[in-house]
C-alpha cells in the first residue's frame, strides 16, 4: 500500500531530483539510487512503479540537449541485448516475493559502490582494447535485466560504453537514448505486472515538478560539477540504502 504522506513526499522529493540530476548530467549510472530510497518506505514494486513515468519524463526532458550527440551503433546494440534482458526481469517479477526483489535492488547498490571503488582502487582494470560488439549485446542483455529489476542499467551499459572511446557528451547522449528505448518498453510489463496503481499516478503528478528540476539541474551540472564530488555522495547514499534493503529482505 502506498501512502501519499508527509514522510513519503519527504524522502521521494530529494530522491526525484537526484535521479534528474544523474541521469540528465552524469550517465544515467546512478539514478537508480532513487528507487532504492523509495524501496526503504514502500514495497520495491510500487517503488519501481514510481520511479519508471518520471524516468521516463526525465528522459524526454533530458533529450534535447543530447539530440543526435549519441552514438547510434553503440546504442542499437545495447537496445538489441537490452529487449531479451527485460524479458529476463519480467518472469522474475511473477515469481519472485517483495523480499527478492530487495536483495536485488540492495545487491546492485551495494555491487555498484564496491564496482567503482575496485576500478578506482585499481584492483579490478578494464581491458583497455576496443569492445567488441558482442561485448555490447551481453552487456545490453545486463542492463535490460538490472534496469527492469532496479532501474539500474547504467553500470553495465557504461562499462560497455567507456570501452568504445567515446567523448564525455558522446557518452552522455548515449545512455539517454539507450534508457529511453529501454524505459519506454518495461512500461508495458510493468502496467501488466499491477506495478502502476492509482496511488503511484497520484504520486507522479505530485513528484513530475522535482524530476524536471532535476533534469534542469543535471544538464547545468553536466559542465560544471566535478564527477568526483557528484559520485562520492551518490556512493555514500548507495551503500546506505543497499544494506538496509538486504537487510530487510533477509530478515
């Protein structure tokens, strides 16, 4: 059940921007943070169904200043292994409990901050050959999979995208594209799945004003916040949220 308090605007408000302003400015790879905030006060269905329309809304708001920046071969092959990983997530949505799917989204967050910190530590090195296009339909199968579970397709997809020599701008195009493809095709298994309610509709009107500023924010951000300071908090906040939610979906 979702409850259109005080408390719920109180965490969803700062979770919607923050989304914007990743996803608008910083590669998507870590807008994901927001449905995990949501997972610790609504159930994590209803906390994805939140998040997709304003994703989505992000996404529209986000594209033109990325338009035709992007890198159409790098795209459609992270758009053709994301279908069948979107798939992948659907069936395990109709079998699996609430309490999965908070490992899962606990998992990713967790995964991604010691993901980002082993390549900055250098214990873990991205081969740093050219990815082949086969790399980019598995991985695209990933993201289609993590984006469809948690909202957060961006790691895989910019280990894929990182490993194609794109510019900063090139990249960031790229991965608006891709999750707008991406977001526009889970909107149908969610609707079908029960995921969007008259609660979380309500909730999406009420939040649209916070993701367009976020949007607003992300773009202007994009040039002039360092990623380092940007992607510090975003781990603090991931790491927080992700064992909360493994937490509780172990006890």
């Amino acid at each position: 059940m979702l409850t259109l308090d005080f408390f719920f605007f109180l965490v969803a408000g700062p979770a919607v921007v923050f989304a914007g302003i990743s996803k608008a400015g910083f590669g998507s790879g870590a807008a994901f943070a927001a449905a995990s905030i949501l997972a610790l006060v609504v159930e994590p269905g209803l906390a994805l169904g939140v998040m997709l329309p304003l994703l989505m809304l992000i996404d529209v708001s986000s594209l033109k200043p990325y338009w035709r920046k992007w890198s159409v071969p790098d795209a459609k092959l992270l758009i053709i292994g994301g279908l069948p990983g979107v798939v992948l997530g659907a069936l395990l949505y109709q079998r699996a409990s609430p309490d999965v799917f908070r490992l899962l989204i606990g998992g990713v967050s967790v995964g991604f901050v010691l993901w980002q910190l082993a390549l900055a530590s250098g214990l873990i090195r991205l081969a740093q050959t050219h990815m082949p296009d086969r790399a980019g339909l598995l991985l695209g199968t990933v993201a289609g999979f993590t984006t469809f579970v948690s909202h957060a397709g961006g790691p895989p997809a910019a280990v894929f995208l990182l490993g194609r020599g794109l510019d900063k701008t090139q990249y960031q195009a790229t991965t608006v594209l891709l999750f707008w493809v991406l977001n526009v095709v889970k909107f149908f298994p969610y609707a079908a799945l029960g995921m969007f309610t008259a609660q979380t509709f309500l909730a999406n009107i009420a939040l649209a004003p916070f993701a367009l500023l976020g949007t607003w924010l992300g773009v202007r951000a994009h040039h002039l916040v360092p990623e380092r300071a940007f992607f510090a908090l975003t781990y603090v906040l991931l790491m927080v949220t992700g064992c909360k939610l493994i937490w509780d979906g172990l006890t």
